[in-house]
C-alpha cells in the first residue's frame, strides 16, 4: 500500500536503488454512508492516505470513470505513495527519494501534476516520509527522522510556491523513552483523534499522543516483540492499531493517559507470504457500518491457506464474524456501509523487502490477483462477489458513482520478480456486482510499477495515483 502503503513506497526505493470538506452522512451509491469526518482533518476522501481517519478507502467524489482519459505520467525519482488534497484544491505528495530513500514532499500543480514546490526533511525508519495527513488548515503533518512533529505548510511567494515547516514539536522522548532513547523506535504513523490530539505508532508497537492542547506527550507499549508496519485509523470510540500480533482499539484515561480499550489477537500463520512486507496483517484497520460509519472495524489476518476477514464491535472488540477471502493481502479492506472489499497481494513480486521482514513461505509464488466483496448483515460475513482483477494498487470505492478504482498489472512472461514485459492499466470495476468495466494501459515499464500503493480521487474526477518513481494523473478525457 501496498497498502502498508507506506512500506511500498519506501520498499519501492530500496528496489529502485537496488536495481473540498463533504458532511457526515454523505449518500452513496447503494453503499450506506461515509463515515463521520473528523474536524481536526483536511477534506473527506482527500486528506489521509485512506481518504479519512477511519481509513474507508472510501471517497464521496466520483473517479474519472469508464471513458477515455488522459493519463499524464510524472517522474520525480521518488516513489510516492501519500498524495493529499486540501481544501485548497493543492496536491500534496510525499514520497521517498530513490538516491537517499529520505522523505520529501511535493506540492503539485492540479491542472497537470507537474511539481511547484518541494521540501526535503530528514530521513527516519521505512515507514517515516510515508505516513501522514493534511489538517483542517491543509498543513502536511507527519514525523521526520529527527522525532520532531511537523506541520509543513505552503504558500505563492512572488510568482512562485514556496513549501515549509511551519511548527515543529518535539515527541521524541515518547517515541522512545520505552526502548533507552536514541534511534531505538520510530514513529511509523500518525493520525488525529476526534479531540485533536495527534496520535502516533512506532514500528516497535509503542502508541502515544502529542496534546496541542497542553503539550503533553505521552505514550505506552502495546505488546513487548510486536511491531507496527501499516497506518493507524481513528473514529469517536477511539484510535485502531494493528500490530503484527493483534488490533488494538485505545484511547485516553480519566488522567490523561493512553490506554488499552481492548485486544484482539489473530491468527498470524506459519510465516510472512509472498506478496506480503511483514508477518502479520497487511491491514491498516477499517472502521465501517451502515449506521454511524463506525460501529465495525476490520482486518485481514494472515491465515493458511485463505486470510480471514474478521470484522468486530467497535464498542466491546467482540467478533462479529470472520470469513476466508483470499490467499493473501498487503492492503487495508475497502469499507462502506456492511460492504467490505479486499483485494489479494498474494505473490506480488516487489523488488525488495524491508529489512527484518524474514523470509516468505513460500519462497516465490505467481501473482494471480483477486478481489472479493464481503456483506455483513445480521451478524454473518457473506462473500457477495469475486472476481480476477490484478490489482497492483490499493483500490479506492467511489460512493459516487459506484465504481472501485485501481490499476491493474499484467506481465506477458511470469517471472515471479518484476520484469520488462510488465504493463499497468488504468482499471475501473462495478462494486455492486464485480464486474471490470474498462482497463486501460497507462505504462509499460519499472517506473510505472504502482507497487500497491493508494490513489486519491480528487473532487474534479482526477485520479493521482503513486508509482516506483513518481506519480499518474488520470483524468477524464
């Protein structure tokens, strides 16, 4: 994202080296509501890597469609896995560089893609330069290397744009007082609760918070050996982490600190799969419902030989129901109303894994792709439909039309790595019964590689989509 989305942005560069605000209760199209938008963010559907901070994957904007479109692609020498957009109508990028894997955000132009302005910030762990999200004043806020909380701003200066830090706080202290300090964790994602306060997760399973409020940094350790490799979601219940052991639903005590709601622990299989960058879920926990958007949160486990859906009471963390849907994902479950979706990276062959992901078992396998929709009533988790798309990105549903976006992959010689008969198609599939309607070539080389990463559908229709090596803009012909 992969949906860890982040690590395949990083991810892509270890290989590439190596080698508008919308209200709560939006109407969708046959798929409930959009979940409650949070006052501390950008734009629903535009302003985290999974459009909100209930990570939906769902957009109340309607994509480019099943018509022709222009397909613009950007080189930036860097793999860009976050691309946000403000109230301001400003793209926001931030990618990973491929010469330093350092982080560095972009601010594009929306009528082409092409870069206005950027800034470098200092380079941190895998997952840091790829989490973060936009705020309600459209400010970029995420974590450098250095353990400092930024909000990055922007403005025109002259006839030019200028990108900045504009505030700076210090959490390093909570980000590794559990470990001695020093560079023994980082923060590999951030997200605001619905009080304000910015909630972080570190890659050694530390969760905690900066209050603007008071100051105050606090934190604590979710399960000593666990880690966190996805993004983190928050909802009016509280903040989900997934680690590689459990999920975990936290939010703050009568004394202002951070607590343990509940834990679920899941079943973590024999090893990490093919097509997979850790042992664990390759889910960023989904909230969900066709209530208030919130009441069920979901994830994949990483069961043999089918992963499970699981989806629980937000409330109480008990199971609702489970059902086995596919071999194997990197990506968070597309979650509207008591619809769930999920899209198999089963043997997607990345040009590289984090460091520390250990082997896969097996050690290679074919990627065959897969997406299945799965409805959850009256208990019961009920696969509605499957079907055989390649996805090569995590898909984003439009609520307005209907329609799941993603880009597909298909190689002419299967080779079990990435390769030179490789091509990448612009891809639009029907929610409601599975269908896909169009696909579109768009690219036909490493650089286009979109490594399963997120795109984002703007509210003029423009899909921006991430790659190895900079990033598509597709719009309606």
């Amino acid at each position: 994202m992969f949906d860890r989305l982040g690590r395949v942005a990083a991810t892509a560069a270890i290989g590439i080296t190596a080698l508008l605000t919308v209200s709560t209760g939006t109407a969708t199209a046959g798929f409930g509501t959009l979940p409650p938008a949070n006052p501390h963010l950008g734009p629903l559907g535009t302003a985290t890597m999974h459009g909100d901070a209930e990570s939906s994957d769902a957009t109340p904007f309607a994509g480019p469609g099943i018509g022709s479109v222009d397909s613009d692609f950007r080189e930036l020498a860097a793999a860009c896995p976050t691309i946000l957009q403000g109230s301001d109508g400003m793209p926001q990028a931030l990618c990973t560089k491929i010469i330093d894997r350092a982080p560095k955000v972009f601010l594009l132009d929306p009528g082409s893609g092409q870069p206005l302005a950027s800034l470098d910030l200092a380079k941190g762990s895998l997952l840091g330069g790829v989490y973060a999200y936009l705020d309600s004043a459209d400010r970029m806020v995420t974590v450098d290397g250095s353990g400092k909380l930024l909000r990055i701003g922007h403005r025109r200066e002259g006839d030019g744009w200028r990108v900045f830090v504009e505030s700076s706080t210090e959490i390093a202290a909570a980000v590794t007082g559990h470990c001695g300090g020093g560079d023994c964790d980082a923060v590999s994602s951030v997200m605001p609760d619905f009080d304000g306060r910015v909630w972080f997760a570190t890659d050694h399973a530390a969760a905690g918070f900066a209050d603007p409020a008071t100051g105050a940094t606090r934190s604590i350790v979710l399960g000593p050996g666990e880690q966190v490799a996805n993004s983190i979601s928050s909802a009016p219940q509280g903040v989900a982490i997934a680690t590689t052991h459990a999920l975990y639903l936290v939010d703050v005590d009568a004394a202002g600190a951070p607590r343990v709601v509940w834990r679920r622990a899941y079943e973590r299989g024999p090893a990490r799969k093919p097509g997979q960058l850790s042992w664990g879920t390759g889910a960023t926990p989904t909230f969900f419902g066709p209530g208030s958007g919130t009441e069920y949160l979901a994830i994949t486990d990483n069961a043999v030989p089918k992963e499970n859906l699981l989806v629980f009471d937000t409330a109480t963390g008990d199971q609702v129901c489970a059902v086995p849907t596919v071999d194997g994902t990197e990506n968070s479950p597309i979650g509207a109303g008591n619809s769930l979706f999920v899209a198999s990276t089963y043997g997607y062959p990345y040009p590289a894994v984090p460091e520390g992901a250990g082997p896969s078992e097996p050690a290679n396998a074919a990627f065959t792709g897969g997406m299945v929709r799965v409805d959850v009533t009256g208990g019961q988790c009920r696969v509605a439909w499957t079907n055989k798309a390649l996805s090569a990105a995590v898909p984003r549903l439009s609520v307005a039309d209907g329609k799941i976006y993603t880009v597909t992959r298909h190689t002419v010689i299967p080779t079990g790595s990435a390769g030179v008969t490789d091509s990448f198609h612009y891809t639009v599939i029907d929610a409601a019964t599975g269908h896909i309607d169009t696909e579109q070539l768009i690219g036909g080389t490493a650089i286009h590689n979109t490594l399963q990463m997120v795109g984002t559908i703007s509210p003029d229709r423009t899909l921006y989509q991430g790659t190895m090596s900079g990033l598509f803009r597709i719009a309606p012909r």
